[in-house]
C-alpha cells in the first residue's frame, strides 16, 4: 500500500472510514478536523499524525479523502490561503461528502489548476457500513482518478460504481436520498395511522413487508419509528439537506417534485424543534399521536 492517505473530516463517518483503511493496511499519515480534539485522539489510535494546518495535510499524503458537512465546509477547505491545495501537485483527492454536483465540479476546476486529481465518492450507506468496509461507493470523475483510487474504494465498499463525469454521482446519491427520505416520511405516517387506529403495530410491519408497502427503510426504521429508538445513523439534519440539493436539480429541471419538498419540510421542522441530530427515523415524532418528544 504505496500511497500515504491523509484524512479531513473524521467525524462518524470519517473516523471509521480511516479504521477502517488501517485494519487494511493502509498507512494513514495525516488527520484533520475542524473539532481538534477528535481529530488528535484519532490520530493517536491509528499512530499518524494531526496537522491543524490543511496544506500540511496534502503535503504529508499522497492521496486525501474528504468527509466534510456540506458545501460551504466543501468549498472552504479547497479555495484559498493554506487550503489543500497549496501543495497539491499530483495529489488525489476523494470526496466523499454529499454537496451540490456544481460544487464537486468547482473543485475539479481548482484543483487542475494545481495539477492535482479529483473523485466524488458518493456514500449510500451508514456508519456500520464505514467500519465493515461494506459502503456503496457512486463515483464520478476522471477515468484516470477512479483507477487509481480504486484500491481504496475496494478496501471501503462492498460496490463501487464508476458513474460518469465529475457532477453525475453526486446528482445520483441526491437522487438516492430523496427517495430515502420520501420512504421515511411515508412509513412513520403510516405507522402513525396504525397506531392511531389501534392497529397491531408488530402485525402492521410484517404484513408491510410482505406487501407494496416494503422498503429497506421498513428495515431498518421500522422497529425504531415504534419504539422511539432514534440514535443518529443519518441525521434528520442531513435528510433535509440532501432532500434541498435535489430539490434545487428539480428547479434546474423545471421539474416540480412535490413529494420531495413535503419530506423536506418535515426534516426542516425537526430542525426547528431542535431534533434536527436525531435519525431520519425521528421524523416518526411528528405523526405519532401523543408522542411528546417535541413538545
């Protein structure tokens, strides 16, 4: 494993992508965050090393995965003074955070100019994932990138699927979570309903999942919208952010995407009653008769 991998953003996701590339073997030479604390303490468990300055990221790595919040931290860290592209020549980039496709494209603009690499790395999966090296990797990019990152990539999923130009990946996984976010809201509605009905709700999801009603979101949120287990996997506060990116592509479309921006809706209200760091499951707060974790 020839090439040092540095690593910016180590928080659930990234902290367990960069465990997971040292079960591996992969020597993990550089940790940054803007929470120091967390980035120190990871760098310590792995033996590398914290640089809280990001060109001294790029300069003590070959290869650097990104796992930033959302455009604005995606933008920050590769325009400017001491960004990481300060040193950048023949660097390679992942990124792997979900941002606007425009804002992925801005930073291949920059980052050519650097002679440096960039991929999107698009996740369709959760923290468990990240550790087990079971992600379901969207990638869009130069040819050239995906087959040199491609040893990564493999260590890290369990599918890694080469999309297109830079731009196209990321307008997939907007695509992905949509439709994600569209199916929580439904299930925890309709499970609101069968609850309010006095329906049996273990008989409720069982019969859902042998029915239209199935979804992998039934899977994995189901017991949770019931039982009012919401520890975060993906954060309502992601689900309304990612649900915003593509209803802005549907704008650009002129397409009207009416589902879409009701589920919006509904994660922006759990961000406005503070619940926006539960998981999407919590989106169940809202429908369930009587539940008073918002009030």
């Amino acid at each position: 494993m020839s090439e040092r991998i540095g690593i910016v953003g180590v928080g659930r996701m990234g902290a367990n992508m960069a465990r997971r590339l040292n079960d591996q073997n992969f020597t993990i030479t550089a940790v940054n965050d803007v929470n120091a604390e967390a980035a120190k303490s990871l760098a310590e468990e792995l033996n590398s090393t914290y640089y809280d300055k990001l060109s001294h990221v790029t300069k003590n790595a070959d290869v650097i995965i990104t796992v930033v919040t959302d455009d604005k931290a995606m933008k920050g860290i590769f325009n400017g003074t001491g960004s990481l592209l300060a040193r950048a020549h023949g660097r390679l980039f992942i990124n792997c955070a979900t941002v606007s496709p425009s804002t992925h494209q801005r930073v291949e603009q920059w980052a050519n100019k650097h002679e440096a690499q960039t991929l999107e790395a698009c996740m369709a999966s959760s923290i468990t994932q990240a550790r087990e090296g079971t992600l379901y990797l969207m990638c869009g990019g130069k040819q050239t990138a995906f087959d040199r990152a491609k040893p990564i990539l493999d260590a890290l999923s369990s599918t890694n699927r080469y999309i297109g130009d830079t731009g196209s990946a990321a307008k997939l996984k907007a695509l992905v979570n949509m439709v994600m976010n569209i199916n929580t809201a439904g299930l925890a509605e309709g499970l609101g309903l069968a609850d309010a009905l006095g329906l049996n709700l273990a008989t409720v999801r069982e019969v859902f999942s042998q029915t239209g009603a199935n979804s992998r979101v039934l899977e994995t949120d189901g017991e949770d919208m019931v039982i009012k287990d919401h520890e975060c996997y993906f954060s309502a506060a992601h689900a309304a952010k990612d649900s915003g990116i593509a209803l802005k592509l549907g704008d650009a479309a002129e397409l009207k995407l009416p589902l879409a921006k009701s589920t919006w809706k509904q994660y922006e209200k759990m961000k406005e009653l503070g619940l926006g760091e539960l998981d999407k499951s919590g989106v169940a707060e809202l429908t369930f008769k009587g539940r008073t974790l918002h009030s």
